[in-house]
C-alpha cells in the first residue's frame, strides 16, 4: 500500500529562521515571494520554515532549490530531532532551514521543493526581479491554502508586504485543567485569493465543540496571495488532547491543522 504524504500545514520562504532559546520554538521572519534586488547577480540566503503533521518517526525532509531553467542550485537534508511519536509512529515536525548565500544569476522564477522519501509533496515559487517594482500577472486557478500557524507573536514589515512570525507552536503545556492560554496569533496564506469574502478560523476541542472562532470580512485585494494575522484573545481550555484550527473562506473548508494540549508540572526552582 502506498504510504501518505505527509500533510503540509506550513511551507514558508523567509529572510531568515530563527529557534528560540528556552522555548525551542521557531520565528520566521520575513516571509517573501518576491525578492527585489537592485543588479544582478543578487546574493540571497532564504530560509525556510516546515510544519509537518503525519511525520513517519526518523523522517529527514529535503529542500531543493532550482533555477529559472530547472537547474539545482541547492541541496539541502533537514536533520529534525525525533522525541516522541502516536501508535503508528507518526509525529508532527516544525522545522526552520537556513539555506547557504548563493549568488543568483538571472531574474525569473525560482522553485523552492520540499520532498520527504525523495519525492516531491509541496513546492513553493520565489519571483527574482531586477528593479524597484513588481506586478503579480492575475492566474485564473481556484484559491488554495498555502499555510496555517499557530504563533505568539505576528507582525507585518513597514513598508513591505512580508511578515515576522515570532514563537511558532504546535502544542501546549499547562499545569492543570481546565487552563487559560495566553493571546497568540494564527497566520494564515492563501494562494489565488481575490478577496470579498468572509474568512473564519475556528479552534474546536478533541470533542469537536468550539472553543473560539474569529471571523474578517475580506474586502478585494490587488494581489492574488493573501497573508493575514489573526490575533485570538486568551482562550479556555477545558481538557488536554488535541485540538484543531479549522480555516474557512465563505463555506468552504480549505484546510485544518492540529495542536496538543499537554498537562505538565512547571519546572522546580533550585534552593538559593
């Protein structure tokens, strides 16, 4: 039987990846899909943030970076520490990859492809412009969801359409129950998106009740990719397990991701 891929939740080109101290939670930051540079050749170092759910345990995705033409410019072998898995020995992976400086030669459209077992699951597309300004060509392709994070902290670049995603997760840790969870932030992308729509992202408990949803009325857009933060207010969490964020636009269903919600003692202090 042929194995599933594993599911994409999020696939990210950014300035740069950053893991944090303490937490081990990942910060994405500046999020892009089309780099401007003033003269080529142009020296970039992408880096690239992974959430994965259904990982086969010991699993090393790779990244492959190629050419307008096709060509491979870099190869790269994620090397993910396993800790935990379910019954059937799957897990969830979020992971952040700094890919090396390398000189870009030409102006065009570069493919960044993600493939686990050395086969293509997701790719993802970086527009090289030589100038100071861009204009997306529309594509008649029907809307799709590009990725769905759960974070911290969001924030958006003055002057640039590109975001910061700081404390990126996929569980939670409380001492008891029912918990309160601090305020955090679901980003959400969207893929040929035009706009004049109601979008809505729905926690639901591993019962399948609503915990909370938070609704925007998007209005139309010049851009056909969309990038939004969702800023949740502290939510109740009545019980541990596995909860669910649900993305809607109008009525359909476009895609959905998981959390865990872990009961654990906080850390002891040391006698002074």
């Amino acid at each position: 039987m042929a194995r599933i891929p594993p599911q994409v939740n999020a696939f990210l080109i950014c300035d740069r990846v950053i893991q944090q101290a303490g937490t081990h939670k990942w910060c994405a930051i500046g999020t892009q899909e089309v780099a401007l540079v003033p003269a080529l050749p142009a020296p970039l170092s992408l880096g690239i943030f992974l959430s994965l759910g259904d990982v086969p345990s010991g699993t090393k995705p790779q990244i492959v970076l190629r050419s307008p033409e096709g060509e491979a410019l870099v190869q790269a072998e994620a090397q993910p520490q396993y800790h935990s898995n379910d019954a059937r020995g799957m897990v969830g992976l979020e992971l952040g990859m700094q890919l090396p400086l390398l000189p870009l030669q030409s102006a065009g459209r570069y493919r960044v492809e993600l493939a686990v077992e050395k086969k293509v699951i997701a790719h993802r597309e970086l527009e090289l412009v030589e100038g100071e300004k861009w204009e997306r060509e529309p594509k008649d392709e029907p809307c799709a969801l590009r990725s769905l994070v759960l974070c911290d902290f969001a924030f958006q670049h003055h002057g640039r359409p590109s975001w910061s995603l700081i404390g990126i997760f996929d569980s939670v840790h409380v001492p008891s129950f029912p918990a309160r969870h601090a305020p955090f932030v679901v980003f959400w992308s969207l893929a040929n998106f035009r706009g004049e729509a109601m979008v809505v992202a729905t926690v639901r408990d591993n019962e399948g009740s609503v915990v909370y949803a938070l609704r925007a009325a998007i209005p139309r857009l010049p851009s056909a990719t969309v990038e939004i933060a969702f800023p949740f207010p502290p939510l109740e969490l009545p019980r541990a397990g596995s909860y669910t964020v649900e993305l809607h636009v109008g009525e359909q269903l476009l895609g959905m991701r998981s959390f865990n919600v872990v009961q654990s003692q906080p850390p002891q202090r040391l006698p002074i």
